[in-house]
C-alpha cells in the first residue's frame, strides 16, 4: 500500500511545489509602475481625476502611476488601447459613462465591447455639469438663450467633447424645442478653448473644466444639469428651475482592467482604488470639482454600468440620435 501512495503523495507535493510560484507572483503587486490610460486630454475631468487618484496611489504604495492621455474618437483609442493590453493589472483605464454607457448607442460599431474586453474593478464618482456661454452672448439665463436660439434657429452652436457633454447638449434641444448646431470635439478642454474664442457659442461641460473659467470672468453660467444646486457655484439656477423642466443630466467615472485579469489583481487594484478615492490626497479634486466620491466593488460597478447603459440608451433614443 505504502509503495502504490508514495508516488501519488510524491505528485501531490511537486503540483502543491508548481502550483505556491503562481499565487506568491501576485502576492508582490504592485512591482512595477502602473499605467492609468485617459480618454480625454489633459486638463479635462477625467485627467484631473484620473492624476489625483494616481498620487495617492503612489503615496500609498511607493509605486510609480503614468498617467497616459489619448484624447479623441470619442474614447475609441484609449478604450481599445486598455482592451488589447496584457491582463496583468498594469493597465488600468480611468473612464467615464462615454466609453462604458454611451458609445454602443451613438455608434453602429464600436472597435471594442464596453463588456466583454474588460474586468471592472471600482467606480470612483460622479457629478452634474454646467451651461457655459462666451459672454459675446447676448443671453444672461438659461430662458434668454432659448429665446435667442429660436431666434435664430440653427445659427448658434454647442461643443461637446464626450459623450456626456454632447448628449447633455443634445438633450437641451430637443426638451427646450430649440435648433443649435453641434461641434465635436476630442476633448472637452478643447471645446473650451472655441467657446473662450467665440468660435462655438454654448456647451454644458463637466463643472471641472467650466467652473474655473466662470470664476475668472471669461464665460459666463446659465445653469447647472444635476438635480440641485452646486454647492460650488450656488447663485447658478438647475436648468429645470431656469425653465426646462424635468431636465438633469450626470456624468459618472470608473476604472476597469482588460478583460481576464486574475481576480486575485483585480481586488488589489479596487482595494487601492477605493482607498485612493477617499483619501485626503484626492480629497482636492472631489471638493473643487463638487464631484460626489462613489465608489463600489467590481459586481457592483457591472450591475451599475448595465443600469446606465440602458438609461443613456433611453436619453440617446428620445432625442432622436441617430447611431453614427
């Protein structure tokens, strides 16, 4: 009996030997620096966020974040760039509802699957944007643009560089019975830049990349898109309160790793991830952007993208988009 064990015994231990390599290579991760890749360009929202997450990462693990900006085709390249990367939690895609909500309703194709190519590891906020005009514009509130737009039907336009921000604008016209002309953008900092030239007339962008320049005095605030009131500019009306009723409009950001990350990595990366969000290092962004810090694990984040998928799906169909 001994002699017919021993070699099954001798098996046993050389696959226990095999098997302890494999668990102990994720017990060192993170070894080496990460890399969160950025649908937007830098400056944008989701930049901002994305570098304030990655320091407190850094300050908690030692270890090095890149933050890699690879703005344009409305999140395309930085999504397909996150899906084709090796599974091994060093690429992490810092996005929003545009790649992972949005995009498989705008579009009739799109170069990746917002499920199937990814491994959601953790929400990390949300927030409403704000209605920006260059003050060229002869319209102080929200009412006295409608007026303006059914003016002249046609003649002003509206950027938008993320998906957000166009249906959010798209969404305007259709609830206020106004026809404004849309521009696209890569990225919503550079739809800025043509508002603060008078190039375009009106956006409704993330209040990260619109508030500062109310502040300074080079645009000027007709309404806010959340429900209520920004804590951060208060004597800004909702646009619903302004006179488009029933009006809201949010924009939410995530994290995800390409799809068959060991599980193993991706409970690392949600445990730094959700830590790093409530940290006080990214406290700054969160406060100065009046963006709610919401964070999840990755069951939750799946069940949450495929709710927003289907409320966008909705948004995009009642606007009358069609899928480009």
């Amino acid at each position: 009996m001994y002699a017919i064990c021993r070699p099954l015994a001798f098996a046993a231990v050389t696959f226990v030997s095999l098997a302890l390599p494999m668990g102990s290579a994720w017990a060192d991760y993170p070894d080496k620096p990460i890399r969160f890749v950025v649908p937007f360009a830098a400056g944008s929202a989701t930049d901002q966020l994305a570098r304030a997450i990655g320091q407190a990462v850094t300050l908690d693990t030692k270890v090095t974040v890149v933050v890699d900006n690879k703005p344009g085709a409305a999140g395309f390249i930085a999504a397909s760039d996150v899906a084709k990367a090796s599974p091994d939690g060093y690429t992490v895609l810092i996005t929003t509802n545009t790649t992972h909500a949005a995009n498989e309703h705008l579009f009739k194709k799109l170069p990746y699957d917002p499920v199937k190519d990814y491994s959601p590891i953790t929400a990390l906020g949300r927030g409403g944007q704000i209605m920006v005009v260059n003050p060229a514009v002869p319209a102080k509130t929200v009412g006295e643009f409608i007026a303006l737009a059914k003016k002249e039907p046609g003649k002003l336009s509206f950027g938008s560089g993320s998906s957000s921000s166009r249906i959010a604008g798209e969404l305007f016209q259709q609830m206020a019975h106004v026809e404004l002309l849309h521009v696209p953008y890569k990225s919503n900092p550079l739809a800025i830049t043509d508002l603060l030239g008078n190039q375009i007339q009106m956006m409704i962008t993330d209040t990260a990349t619109g508030l500062p320049q109310v502040k300074t005095g080079k645009l000027r605030a007709l309404g806010v898109s959340s429900k209520s009131r920004s804590p951060l500019a208060p004597d800004v009306p909702t646009i619903d309160e302004a006179g488009v009723k029933g009006y809201e409009m949010s924009y939410w950001f995530a994290a995800y790793a390409p799809a068959k990350t060991p599980q193993a990595v991706v409970d690392k990366l949600n445990a730094m991830l959700v830590k790093a969000a409530k940290s006080e290092t990214a406290a700054n962004f969160y406060q100065s952007t009046g963006t709610e810090v919401f964070t999840s694990t990755p069951a939750e984040l799946a069940k949450f993208q495929n709710q927003e998928s289907a409320k966008w799906g909705r948004i995009i169909k009642s606007a009358n988009i069609q899928p480009e």
